[in-house]
C-alpha cells in the first residue's frame, strides 16, 4: 500500500465535523502567516481571487466528475 492509498483510506474514516475543523485550523494558520509575513497581505485583491481559482480547478472537477 503506497502513502495515497493509505491517506484515502484514512480520510475515508473522517466525519464532516472533522472536515470543517481542519478546514477550519488550516484558515487560522493562514491567517497566522499573513499576519507575521506582511509583504503576503500587499498583492492586490484580483490576485488572491485568481488563485483562488486557479486553485479550485482541480478539486471542482473531480467533485463533478465522481
């Protein structure tokens, strides 16, 4: 069994709660870089909305593809 195969399997075991907590740590330690690395704060808005994009592609399609 390869590292993927054993992450899905994990993942697998996990409830929405579960999901929704580690959504929700991941966005405080977002938060918590932006906060000590200032320069990550002075892109302008268009460029967070395109790689909020760019980065959404990928789990979209295969969330509608399944």
């Amino acid at each position: 069994m390869n590292f993927f195969e054993w992450t899905n399997k994990k993942i697998g075991k996990l409830t929405w709660i579960d999901i929704g907590l580690t959504k929700l740590s991941v966005a405080a330690f977002v938060l918590m870089i932006a906060k000590l690395w200032t320069p990550l704060l002075s892109l302008d808005w268009y460029w967070y909305g395109l790689i909020f994009v760019v980065l959404a592609i990928i789990p979209l399609r295969n969330f509608w593809k399944a």
